[in-house]
C-alpha cells in the first residue's frame, strides 16, 4: 500500500503539472516496482490514471481553463482510432513498435520546444502574419481577444481528425495518453499550454473509463487495493502537480513537457540498444 501511495504520487503529479505522463509512468512502475503482471497493469493503470485524471479536471473546474467541447470531441474521436491501431500493433515487432514510438516522441517534443520558443507570450489571438479577415489563414482554432475560443465546423473536423490519429497512435503502440493528447490539443488545436493541460484531463478521464469498461466486459480482473493506493496518491500528487503548475510560465511548462517526452524517448532508445 505505501508503495502505491508513492508510485500515485508520482503519477498524479505528472498528470497535475502537464497534463500526462500517467500511463507512460504507471505501466512501468506497476510492473517493476510492484511485480504487477503486464495484462493486470494495464487494467490498474486505466483505473488509477483516469480516476486521478477525472479528479484533477474537477479539481480545475473553477479555473475555466478546460475546454469541454473539445475534450469530448477529441476523446470520443480517439475511441474511432484506438482498435485499428490496436489491429496494427501484433503485425510490427516490439523493437519496430518501441524504436517507432520513441521516434514519434522526439519529433513532438522538438516541434513543442520550437513553438514555446516561438510564442513566449504565448497569444490566443492569430499568429502573426495571418489575415484575420481570411478564414483559411492561421490555425483552424483560434481565440477571440477575450481569450474565449472561436468553435466552428473547421475546428471540430480538425480536432476530430487529431483525436482519430491520438487514438489509432496510443492503440498502436500501447502507450501515449496525456504524452499524445497534450502536444495534439497545441500543435493541431492551437491551444495555450495551460488550456491545453486542464482539457487533457478530461479526454484521459474519457478516454480511460471507456478502455477499463472494455476491459471488464471482457472479464479481466482488477486489483482493487493496489488502484485505491494509486488513486488515493495520485489524487494528493495532481494537488501538488496544479499548485506548481500555476507557478510556471505556459512556455517554461511546454519546454518542461518536452524535456520530460525526450526524457522517456531516450530512455526506450537506451533499452533497445542494450537488449
């Protein structure tokens, strides 16, 4: 129990401060901290990440920076692509899988660097050099002076279209969540850093309660002690993750995002090589 406490901890702080890392962190750290099979992990991660992750977008509703629209677009979309990527994966290596998503998570955190770097004040308005009077030019979603978000038929088609490939990526390589989910709502939806960590909340929480559900209909079983420990921890760590959160600039907290991909990405790199 205290470990499960502990490794909650740890997950709900990531999740709290950038809106992911849960199911990269708690699949590991189920199987070699607490000998928890492969399969069983998977089920308990479910649990404990979107338990944790539904709590900290409760935690946040006061702060208005969720954008609900588009956590149910994205993750409603992201159940259409997670069983054709699921069909993908037995059909790669793991070495192909693993080598192929480590890759992926390079790329993001790169593309997010650059951006932090490029929007330091981070804007809600269009970018600049856009006409604001040309529909086609800027990001498709786009946000009024006021800072509310300007929903039209194009940005739902594009989220759609974002949450679709988020889900068939996380179903193929068995991983993602937050770590696809947060740099998909910047990079696609436009979306400042901290908008995009609250809103993330709510697509794991979606997104996890669906896959525990297909889980449990398929009769696999769920250790409920060891997810209350993660639960209960994980709760207490996304209080800590918010609270540093909003002490952290929005580009700082996107670098810091990135640095933690690059983190996790070389870590699978190293592991390949020293198989």
């Amino acid at each position: 129990m205290i470990l499960s406490l502990l490794f909650g901890l740890i997950i709900g702080f990531a999740l709290g401060l950038t809106g992911g890392g849960g199911s990269v962190f708690a699949v590991p750290l189920l199987v070699y901290g607490l000998q928890v099979p492969a399969h069983a992990a998977v089920v308990i991660s479910l649990a404990a990440v979107g338990a944790t992750a539904l709590g900290g977008g409760l935690a946040r509703w006061r702060d208005g920076q969720a954008e609900y629209r588009i956590a149910v677009i994205f993750g409603l979309s992201g159940i259409i692509g997670a069983p054709l990527g699921a069909w993908l994966s037995p059909r790669f290596s793991e070495s192909a899988l693993l080598t192929g998503f480590a890759l992926l998570m390079l790329g993001i955190a790169l593309r997010m660097w650059r951006q932090a770097n490029r929007r330091p004040e981070e804007t809600r308005i269009v970018r600049a050099g856009a006409d604001p009077s040309d529909d086609n030019a800027g990001p498709v979603c786009r946000y009024d002076p006021a800072g509310r978000l300007q929903f039209t038929s194009r940005c739902a088609v594009r989220l759609a279209l974002a949450g679709s490939a988020t889900g068939l990526l996380s179903g193929l390589f068995g991983v993602g969540g937050g770590f696809l989910i947060v740099p998909a709502l910047v990079l696609v939806a436009s979306l400042p850093m901290r908008r995009a960590v609250a809103t993330s909340l709510w697509v794991i929480a979606i997104i996890s309660a669906i896959g525990l559900l297909s889980h449990v209909i398929a009769g696999h079983r769920l250790d409920v002690s060891i997810t209350v420990g993660f639960v209960l921890g994980g709760l207490g760590g996304m209080t800590l993750g918010i609270a540093v959160g909003r002490r952290i600039a929005g580009p700082t907290l996107q670098k810091l995002f990135a640095g933690m991909i690059v983190a996790v990405a070389v870590f699978m790199l190293a592991r390949l090589v020293v198989r």
